[in-house]
C-alpha cells in the first residue's frame, strides 16, 4: 500500500475494513476492560494501555507520517506535554520563540518547576539557534509556518545542530499535517499535531497525536502515554480517523482559497501586510517550498488599528470569529487578544502580533463568497475612516 500516493493511502491503508465483519468503518470499542484467559493474557487487558479504535488511529497516522510509532491524546497539549517527559531534570530546551501559546505556557510555568529550564529563540535565525545550544540541552523545539506570523523555519538546518550536539528535534507539524510536510523524512525524531485542527478538520474533537520512527523513542512514549493516562477516547479516535479521510482534499480546496484571498488581501489599500508562506515575496519561501508541498490554509493580515479590526469582525458574515483553525468553515481570529493575550504588549509586538494582526484559517466555502464578503468588510473600515477624518477636521476648524 505504501508505494500509493497520500491521497490514496487515506483511504486505502491498513484500515481500510474490519477484518472480522468486512465493514468499511472501524468499529468503535468502547470497553474499558478484557476478557482475559489465565494462562493467555491477550493483546488487549486494559483500555488505557490499550484499544483497538486508538490503535487504529495511531497506526494510521503513524504511516502517514512515515514513522513507525503513534499515539493519540486526549488534545494537543497532551500530546506535546507528554512528549515533554521524555526530558529530566536539569535539562535544556531550545525552543522556537513564537510558539503555540500553551506550549509556551507548559514550558515556561509548569516545567519550569520540574527544574527542565528553556531558551526561547528566534528559529528563523540559525546561528540564534546554535548559540543558544547548552551542554545540558537535550531538545530543539521546531513550529514551522509558526503562529500568527507565518515564520519559516528550516527543519533540515536545525536537525543537523541537533544531531550535531546530540540533541532530539520536536516538530510541531498541526499547520501542514502530513499531507503537506513530513518532519520524520526531514530528520525530525518526533512529530506533533493537534488533531483538532486539520486532521480532524471539522470543529467538532479535541486530539492529539505524536509520531516517531525510532524504537527506543516509541517505547519510551508508549510508557508515558500509559503512566501519564491523557490518552484519546474512542469515540474521539473515530472522529479523528472520519476526518482523516478527507484531509487531502480539505486541504487541497482550502489553500487554493487561501491563495486566491491572501492575493485579494495583499492588494487591497486598507490591509498594510498579508503573511503567507505562498508569497514568493515571504522571507522563507524558498524553505518551505523546499521542505512543504503547499502553503497550507493559514494567512495572517494587519489592519491599521484594533478600530479597523474591530469593524472587520463585525461586518465580515462568512468565517466564525473564534479561536483555533484548521476547519471546514473558515475561523477568523484576532490573536492579540485569544490565543496571545496572556503574553505581555512588549513579547507581542516583537513577535509582529500587533493590535491591528488578524489570523485567518480558510474553510471550504466558494472563494468568491469569502473574497466578496471581506471587500465589503474592508470597504466599511475606509468609509469609517473617512467619516472619521471628516469629523475631526470639522472639530478642529
Ligand atoms: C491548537 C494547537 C495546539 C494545541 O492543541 P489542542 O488540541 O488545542 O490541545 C498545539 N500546537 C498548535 C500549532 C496548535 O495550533
């Protein structure tokens, strides 16, 4: 089956019927425990250490990102926490300044305590990158396009600095998925999603899932999968392996808009700057294009000013105003105050999260209708604009 493209190998894999009824969905086994014989115990004892629709799911995205070892939790976070105690104490992390804002808040309040100390850097700037490596430094931490801005960081480039100082590569891969970018083939040790987002792809499950394709690492992240417990229910693992399904062509649709409304945007007099890695004029474009297949679905923009943001939101009818992405509906969020409030003005504004940036995750809807809407989103900024001057050139004179 591998030699199929990934397209076809969503559907076709390992999992494409139940052996025991032919069926062409996986069953959901929802038992919590298993008979078992005396003298025989059996594959499966205990749900928590094991379940056939979770397997299912983690062998699945296991070969889909070219690995050997998956797992599935019960979100992201838990995914990327538990990856986290592969580490010990008195150990270092180099991680990516810009990354997702709980795994910022994992690593900077909880382990912290736990004595695994960090260094955030600029991953974009690879010499940043070597001059924050420490003796005691025993993971690089990788988001690539990374959140809001849509840095490009060089996968490759900061494996072999790893690898160089005997250190393992963590790649959060949530905005491309497999679909578009294999961390393992660019020599990533471990690969990280959350599943809420494009795998899943319909707003409607919370998962995580992580991938490796080294024995040892596998084994070891099985046993914290079991110690630690954050593992995905069944139900949920069906969810994710329903979406799965469909990810290609998703994906496939939802960058082409994305495309065709980054250009809109980029065009347009009252939007100041549009981030989006398919911009050949992007400062990591020709990494991407060499370690991506596509874009993704993700762009962010910047509006003059939280007033211009605040009257976009309101009038723009298509996406939801919400947090997350990755989703058939597109999600409009306005990072400064959802996913990045908790990180003080100052960090913000460096990392470009101005009060005028607006992120937007393209849906499914027809690019006309997305493209038309946020025309007349943009139109009622510039006539409030101008109704504006008029009335403070009126107070003044
Ligand atoms: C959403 C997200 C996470 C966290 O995943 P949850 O499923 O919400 O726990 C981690 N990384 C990135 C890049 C994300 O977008």
């Amino acid at each position: 089956m591998t030699d199929h493209t990934f397209q076809t190998r969503l559907l076709h894999n390992e999992h494409k019927f139940d052996p025991t009824t032919g069926g062409v969905s996986v069953p959901v086994q929802h038992a919590s425990t298993y008979h078992q014989s005396f003298d025989e115990p059996g594959k499966y004892d205990y749900s928590r250490s094991g379940n056939p629709t979770r397997e299912a799911l983690e062998t699945t995205i296991a070969e889909l990102e070219n690995g050997t070892h998956g797992f599935a939790f019960a979100s992201g976070m838990a995914a990327i926490s538990t990856s986290f105690m592969l580490l010990s104490q008195g150990d270092h992390v180099v991680i990516t300044e810009d990354v997702y804002g709980g795994t910022f808040r994992m690593i900077h309040d909880v382990l912290h305590r736990f004595g695994i100390e960090h260094t955030f850097v600029d991953m974009t700037d690879l010499n940043a990158v070597a001059t924050a490596i420490q003796p005691n430094t025993k993971l690089l931490y990788i988001e690539t396009p990374s959140n809001p801005v849509l840095n490009i960081t060089d996968i490759q480039a900061v494996v072999k600095l790893a690898k160089a100082n005997d250190c393992l590569t963590f790649v959060d891969n949530t905005f491309m998925t497999p679909a578009l970018q294999r961390p393992l083939d660019l020599g990533a040790d471990l690969v990280l999603h959350s599943a809420t987002k494009f795998i899943a792809g319909h707003s409607d499950v919370v998962a995580g899932l992580a991938v490796t394709n080294d024995q040892s690492l596998g084994e070891k992240l099985g046993f914290l999968q079991n110690s630690f417990g954050s593992i995905l229910g069944p139900h949920d693992c069906w969810l994710v392996l329903r979406g799965l399904k469909t990810l290609h062509c998703r994906l496939e649709q939802s960058q082409r808009t994305a495309e065709e409304v980054a250009t809109f945007l980029a065009r347009h007099p009252a939007v100041e700057q549009v981030y989006f890695p398919g911009f050949s004029t992007h400062p990591g474009h020709p990494t991407h294009r060499y370690q991506a297949e596509g874009p993704g679905a993700v762009l962010s923009f910047q509006l003059k000013d939280e007033e211009a943001v605040r009257t976009f939101t309101q009038r723009a009818e298509v996406p939801v105003f919400a947090v997350s992405l990755g989703a058939v509906e597109s999600i409009l969020s306005y990072p400064k105050a959802m996913s990045h409030a908790s990180m003080p003005q100052e960090e913000r504004e460096k990392r470009g999260i101005t009060d005028g940036l607006l992120r937007l995750s393209v849906g499914l809807e027809h690019p006309k209708d997305l493209i038309e809407d946020f025309k007349q989103a943009l139109h009622s900024i510039q006539t409030r604009h101008l109704f504006l001057d008029g009335r403070v050139k009126r107070e003044i004179t």
